[in-house]
C-alpha cells in the first residue's frame, strides 16, 4: 500500500564504499528487501525520489534504466572537494511527474556532495535529462557531470533521481538571496513538484 519511496540524503553508511556503494549492497544482499525494491519499482502506480545519497543509490541499483546493459555512475567530483553551495539549475522540458510543470524555469538550489558526478556510458539521446547546472563550467558545474546533468529521470516519468537539495529549497527564507519582487511568496516554486507528485498519487488511486 506504499504510493512512494523518498530515498533522501545525509551520508548514508559514510560512503565508505563510494556514492550510495554501502546502502546498495545492504538492499542487494537481502533477499528480502531486494524484492520489496523490484516489486516497488515494477508497479506502475508508484514513483520514487532520490535526492543525494538516495539518487547515487538508485543510479547505483540501476533503477532509473533497468533496460541498460551498462548504467550511469556517480563519481567524485572534479575538483576533488566536497562541494556546498547554493547554484542555479535549469529545469528544461521533461516528463517527470515531479518537474513536468516547472520546465522552462531557473532556480536556485543547494548541493552537498562529493561524489555528485554524473558519468554515462551512452550518448545524452539514451537518457532523461530533467535538470542540469546553469552553467557547465566549474564552479557552475560544481562536480563536472557529463552534460552538466544535475537530475535525470526513468522513461515513464516516475522515477527521479538528483543530486540537488530541492527540500532546502522550497521556502524563500532557505535562500540566500530571494528577489524582492516575490516578497510575498510564502513558499519557492520548488514546492509545485511535491504538490504534481501529491496530485499524481491522488489520480492514481482514483482509477
């Protein structure tokens, strides 16, 4: 009766085993739980979010392409730093039941990372690109990710998988600078893809 999973960040086993490398093989070495996770990702009234560790886990257990030979990895970032900062991302057409709405927009956004970059194995036509860094060059691009892909999602739109922290960013007192045109603002836009994804569940459960 689970609608969702929400896969979240904060260093999650140390990633003494490389990004989301500890909580992958805790899911993979029991039978159980492994089961649980491919039943989850296989019912098509469901949808994950990962965000962090949770999107290096799931890129880790491949499930944003399970139909690829070869997946995505996440590697350390190229300026061989933990990276945190607040950047700008640009959010450009997708089918994500999460970003769909929000295609066309730039918006400010945390990272906290050190192994934040992504690496794929086929050419950009292969994959999902939802989200990418404002500006490819370092420190626009604070990990050097092929693309500048900040955020990439599964062929139906279900599953979302970002290095970003969208929950830090969902209200103006969470940034930095929030223009002062939208001093009435109560909440950023980044809240409209938990509102989509409420909204989702809602029609799902209607059929």
């Amino acid at each position: 009766n689970i609608d969702a999973v929400i896969l979240p960040g904060g260093f999650s086993y140390g990633d003494v085993l490389g990004a989301g490398g500890g909580w992958s093989k805790t899911i993979l070495h029991n039978g159980v739980v492994k089961d649980q996770f491919q039943e989850f990702f296989a019912n098509t009234s469901t949808f994950a979010l990962g965000v962090c560790n949770g999107c290096q886990l799931m890129v880790e257990l491949g499930l944003i392409y399970p139909e690829h030979p070869e997946k995505p990895v996440m590697e350390g970032n190229n300026s061989g730093k933990f990276e945190s900062g607040f950047i700008n991302v640009n959010i450009h057409e997708n089918n994500s039941i999460m970003l769909k709405s929000l295609s066309g927009m730039r918006l400010g956004i945390w990272i906290a990372h050190g192994e934040g970059k992504f690496s794929f194995p086929y050419y950009s036509d292969s994959y999902h690109i939802a989200m990418k860094y404002s500006y490819d060059k370092y420190p626009g691009n604070p990990n050097g990710s092929d693309w500048g892909a900040a955020a990439i999602y599964s062929n139906n739109g279900r599953h979302l998988a970002m290095m970003p922290h969208l929950e830090r960013a969902f209200l103006p007192w969470q940034w930095p600078h929030y223009p002062n045109s939208r001093s009435n603002d109560e909440v950023t836009p980044w809240v409209e893809a938990f509102v989509n994804a409420k909204n989702w569940v809602q029609k799902q459960s209607n059929k």
